[in-house]
C-alpha cells in the first residue's frame, strides 16, 4: 500500500488561481498544509417537499416565468391566499 506524500501548498494571489490549480491536482497530495476550518451552522428555516402533478408544476412554473418570480414564491403566495380564505 503507498502512502500519500504531502506537498507544500503553493500561494495564490485569488480564488480564481487556486480554483484552477486544484482543477488539475490533487487536494489529498496537500491535506496536511490546509487550514482546519471551523463554523457552526444553525438552520432555522425548514424545507418542506410536497408531490405535484407534472402538468400542475408546468403550469405553476410558466405562471411564475410570466411573473418573472420563482416557482416557490408563486406557489407560497397562493396556498397563503387560499388559507386565509378558509380561516
């Protein structure tokens, strides 16, 4: 079994030069010189998935293209109009 050989990781001027070096090496030859990332995620917002009939999504889709907001907006603002009518 070989071992993988750590190699210094060179220095970019941007984001861009080291998108394109690691496009064309490999990220585990440098593991040992990357920084240790630390963040905390804290999701508030749940995402609920529904099924739809595929006609009924094209043509909440076209609607919303017309509207030129996203599918998701069009659809929240209707079942929001049709809730409050049954309240």
């Amino acid at each position: 079994m070989t071992e993988c050989k750590s190699r210094n990781l060179p220095r970019f001027g941007s984001l861009d030069e080291l998108v394109k070096f690691f496009e064309t090496h490999d990220l585990g030859e440098y593991w040992t010189d990357m920084p240790e990332a630390h963040f905390e995620v804290d999701i508030k917002r749940k995402t609920h998935l529904f099924a739809l009939d595929t006609e009924l999504a094209n043509t909440l889709t076209e609607i919303a293209k017309n509207r030129e907001i996203s599918s998701e907006t069009l659809i929240n603002a209707w079942l929001k109009e049709k809730i409050q009518e049954q309240i």
